[in-house]
C-alpha cells in the first residue's frame, strides 16, 4: 500500500527534501490532512488511486469555487489545496526558518504546511491565518488529529495578525500581487516569501528581506498557487468568454509562443497586470493553435493564429483594449532593453508602495527613461 514513505523516498529522489525538514515530512502523514473525496479521487470508490494521488509530490486540490454548490458542467475554478509538497520544500528553503523563529503563514489551506512548521519550530511559534470559515474549521481539524495545535486564525491574510507580532518570518501559500505594509509592520526585521505577480504572470516567489520595515529581494522559481481571494483575476473557459463577437483583425511578424515564455512574461506582467492568457492547441495534429488574451474585467480578448513555419501570424482583437497592442508595445521593450532575464530584476517595499526594479534598486522599470 502507498504510503508516506513513498512521498518521502520521491522527494529525496528529486534533491527535493533538505536534511532540516526530512524528520517533519516523514512524521507528518500527508494523509491526515487531505478529505476522502478530492478532484481526481474518491477514497470510498478507489482508496488505492486516493492514496497514490496523496502521496505524490503534486498538488491536490481539495476545494472548487470557494465551496460552493457547482453544476457538473460549470467551470470548477481550484480554490484551496494541499499544495506540491517538492514546492512546498523550496518556499521553505528560501524562507530560511532557524530555531527559536516565530512564523505568520498566510493561508491555512488543509493545514498540512503548518504541521511541518509546527513540527520543526513549535507550534506555539507558528500562527496561520485562513480567510474561509469552512476550510480553516477543517485545516484544525486535521492539525488535531495530527496532534499540533498552532494558533489559527480565521481573517484577511493581509491584514497579517497584529496579537502575535512581532514574527521573524512571514510565508504566504496564495498569490499576491503586492506585499502588504501589514505584513513589514508585524515582521519588521526577517523575511518574507511569497507566490507574487499579477494575472499575465503570477509565477514568481518573492523573497524580501525586511530591515527596520522596509523590504527588499529578488525573484525565482516557478510556483502555481492560487490568488489572495481579494485580488483574483480572471479565469475561465475559452468556450465560456468568447461569444462569436467579430473583432478587428490585423497580423504581427512575432512569433506568438515568444511572448509567454517566463522571461518576457514577467516583464510583459509588470504592466499588463490586469489580462490573462491561454495557449490553445488546434486538436487536429497540424501544429497549429491559438493564443488567446482575455482582460480580467471580460470586456475584451484578443487571439493570435500561430502557424508552424509562417512568417506572419493572423491578429484578432475586440473589445475597448486592443490587448495584443498591449502586450506587444511591452514585448519589444524588453527586447529592445537586450532581453534580461527575469533573475536581473527586484522588488523594494516600503510605506510608499512597491517598486520593481533592473539590476539595481535605483533603476525602477515604472519609469522607461531611467532603464
């Protein structure tokens, strides 16, 4: 039978497991922290494929929709998971916990990362704090059984919690799009990690270090993990959000796939913050397909018609924006800057906001003359 052993030998295999956490992932049984039904599994009608897909190293999703009831055929948006534990580990390792640490998470989930923590740190060091009611009741519930009881608390993860500061760190397991001054008021000398970006590109950790309440770091990894409830963006199905509506069509010399791939992406997110994308297969084995963009308010989408071998590629945009222009303009601008790779920029937060930078914290990308 699988077993949490297995996980465990899967993330030693991969060089996902660092010596300090080995003793938590291996005395805290995944199992404890994940419902019987979940998307993908039943525990009642297949408990051996149940338990395979919890002791995976991938994320299982535990909620769709924010709990609520979901015709069979409506789009099931993820919202809240047991995340990829090898992830999880890498969140970890950049927030650098040493003993005697006291942590915020934001983001109670199933509770499973709270265990780890609790585990190693002492969960009277570890608070966590969960926006759904219902979601936290069972994440205590499975901390319970799992025999750790970390303060848990159930409200607006940006608002941190003031009762328990100040914490040495501050881990977020949702998508951000800034850092909350709450957060640097209550970890006002630590560091903070977080999923950050915006909804063109949200695949970034953050790691800000904070002196004296003012933070700066860089970016890295891949995470997926899904947004602060607050600060969603859009989402959907293609069949869902476009109507037939007849746009103004053009064509670009730019390869479509050239402007998603992560390094251009997260430029191109600095400014296109509020659009999403979605690359489209043609199911026809030409090697054809489709990029869509859709803006986050549903007013307006844009495709691009990517052909193998062709020179020009069909353009079609609708709605108040024209969001290919959009992504273009931004697009040739970080080409024209000489194509930086994504490790090359930061972030600096502090009582006046959030900047991102290139190379050096002076040189904010917010203003092109300065670049």
């Amino acid at each position: 039978m699988t077993t949490q052993h297995r996980l465990v030998q899967s993330l030693l295999g991969k060089g996902a497991l660092p010596a300090e956490w080995q003793d938590a992932v291996a005395s805290v049984d995944r199992a404890l922290f994940i419902p019987e039904v979940i998307v993908g599994g039943d525990f009642a009608e297949d408990p051996e494929e149940w338990l395979r897909i919890v002791y995976t190293d991938g994320p299982v999703v535990t909620q769709v929709n924010d709990g609520k009831p979901t015709a069979d055929d409506a789009f099931r948006l993820p919202t809240s998971s047991s995340s990829m534990p090898s992830v999880m580990l890498e969140m970890l390792a950049l927030l650098d916990v040493r003993d005697g640490h006291r942590v915020l998470e934001i983001g109670t989930g199933t509770g499973y990362h709270a265990a780890w923590l609790s585990h190693r740190l002492g969960e009277s060091n570890v608070t966590s704090v969960e926006l759904d009611e219902t979601v936290l009741s069972l994440a205590d519930e499975n901390l319970k059984r799992a025999g750790f009881r970390p303060t848990t608390v159930l409200g607006n993860g940006r608002d941190g919690h003031h009762q328990g500061a100040p914490y040495h760190r501050i881990v977020c397991t949702c998508g951000m799009r800034d850092v909350p001054q709450a957060w640097l008021e209550q970890c006002p000398n630590g560091r903070v990690v977080t999923p950050w970006g915006s909804s063109f590109f949200s695949g970034s950790f953050a790691t800000l270090d904070v002196v004296d309440g003012k933070a700066q770091g860089t970016f890295s990894g891949s995470p997926a993990f899904m947004w602060d409830r607050t600060h969603r963006g859009g989402a959907g199905r293609v069949a869902d959000l476009y109507h037939q509506e007849q746009g103004v069509k053009g064509t670009t010399d730019i390869p479509p796939q050239n402007v998603i791939q992560d390094d251009p992406a997260f430029f191109i997110g600095l400014a296109v913050t509020d659009a999403w994308f979605r690359w489209c297969d043609a199911d026809d084995n030409s090697g054809e397909a489709t990029l869509w963009f859709f803006a986050d308010d549903g007013t307006s989408w844009a495709t691009v018609e990517y052909v193998p071998d062709a020179e020009t590629y069909e353009v079609e945009q609708y709605g108040p924006r024209t969001l290919w222009d959009d992504v273009r303009e931004v697009f040739l601008r970080w080409h024209d800057l000489g194509k930086p790779e994504r490790s090359r920029f930061g972030l600096s937060v502090d009582g006046n906001g959030q900047r991102v930078w290139m190379d050096d914290p002076h040189r904010p990308v917010d203003q092109p003359g300065r670049l």
